[in-house]
C-alpha cells in the first residue's frame, strides 16, 4: 500500500473487459486478462482475427461464416423441381394480422452463422424479441434454427447469413430436440424496424381473441 503506483511491484486494477473476460482475476506479472473464445487484447476488449462482433454476451465473439455472405443457397445445387416444389419469395413481404394468426410463432431473430447438417441447414441464431409463442416456448437469446437443406437450396426461405429477419412458422420437433424448425410455409421477411410496434399491436389483439376471428 505504500508503493507509488509507478512502482513494479505495485497493485494495479486488472480492467479486465466485463464481456469479453472470463474471469475478473489476470495475470500479475503481465496484466493479462482471460479472454473468452475469440477474443483478444490484454483486457480482453476486441475480437481476434477471423472473429466477429456479436451481440451475446456468452459468446461476443464467433467465427467469421465460411459460407459467402450472398445468400447459404449459393453453396447448395439447386434442385430442378424448386418450382412445383415451393413458390421462392419475390419482392418484399408484407405482414398483417391475417398471416399472424395463420402461424404457431412469430419472433425476430439475427442469422449469426450457418453450416450443413446431414439433409438440414443448421443457424445459429439471436431471437432478439418474441411477438407469439407457439407450443414450444421460444426464449430470447442465443438458439439453433433448423431449415430443411432442399428448402434452402430452392430459396423457400432465403436467408443470408449476419442479416435480421422477421420469422413466422409453425410448430416442428427439430432434428435433435432443440432449437426452432422453419419450412417453405414459413414466413422469413427481412426485419424492418417500423415492425415492433405492428407486431406488439397483434400481439395484443391476440391475446383478446381476435385471432379466432382473423
């Protein structure tokens, strides 16, 4: 205590980064903090290289995609019945009551990374808000999203990875038991702010029974 804080051996705050550590404890000799996956620096305050900013505090840093940041389809063949198959989106989507009511669940989510899984596309995926519940209870926070590989590779939805969505679809037991399942049913409509407050409106409407009458 009676060391000028210039001195070597004088205590120093560690200042470890309250995300980015994994613990508040660094290192006395060189200050070194300890840094989750990803993550770097001597606080532990920036993303390493070949990671990305996200918006977890678990995880705040992730794996840059490997899969090209056009569009997932663009890695998959596309199969030659896509047009009997399912009908791709074109143009933008608009949401209303109707297509509300229509769906078990609707929340907005934010793709963070994306990577093939036997006949299924697996999404790691941020639910940023959750606007109706189906059976399976969906919560905020990091979850996998499962999309079928030939639903994908015909475009029924399309996704493109670090992008935010407006998801609606039904209730679906997943691959392995967790996570959320959308199809070519589902309503995948790129997020635009002026939605929240739509969609807190139906919310609400639903919750007086106005689906029933939808």
């Amino acid at each position: 205590m009676t060391k000028p804080i210039t001195h070597r051996k004088a205590c120093k705050a560690c200042d470890c980064h309250p995300v980015g550590a994994a613990g508040k404890t660094c290192n006395q000799t060189t200050g070194q903090c300890p840094c989750k996956d990803g993550v770097t620096g001597i606080t532990c305050n920036r993303c390493a290289k070949g990671y990305q900013q996200s918006r977890s505090p678990i995880a705040p840093c992730i794996k840059i995609p490997v899969v090209p940041p056009t569009t997932v389809a663009s890695s998959t063949e596309k199969p030659a019945d896509c047009d009997t198959y399912c009908k791709a989106s074109k143009g933008k989507l608009k949401i209303n009551m109707k297509k509300y009511c229509k769906k078990d669940y609707a929340v907005q989510i934010h793709i963070l990374k994306a990577e093939k899984a036997a006949e299924w596309w697996k999404f790691t995926v941020n639910i940023i808000s959750v606007y109706k519940q189906g059976v399976n209870r969906i919560r905020r926070g990091d979850q996998i999203l499962w999309i079928r590989s030939k639903d994908i590779a015909c475009k029924c939805p399309k996704i493109k990875p670090m992008k935010k969505y407006l998801l609606l679809g039904h209730d679906e037991n997943s691959p392995d038991q967790n996570g959320i399942v959308a199809d070519k049913s589902s309503l995948v409509i790129q997020w635009r702010d002026t939605w929240a407050r739509r969609l807190r409106k139906f919310q609400q409407r639903e919750k007086k029974g106005k689906c029933k009458k939808a």
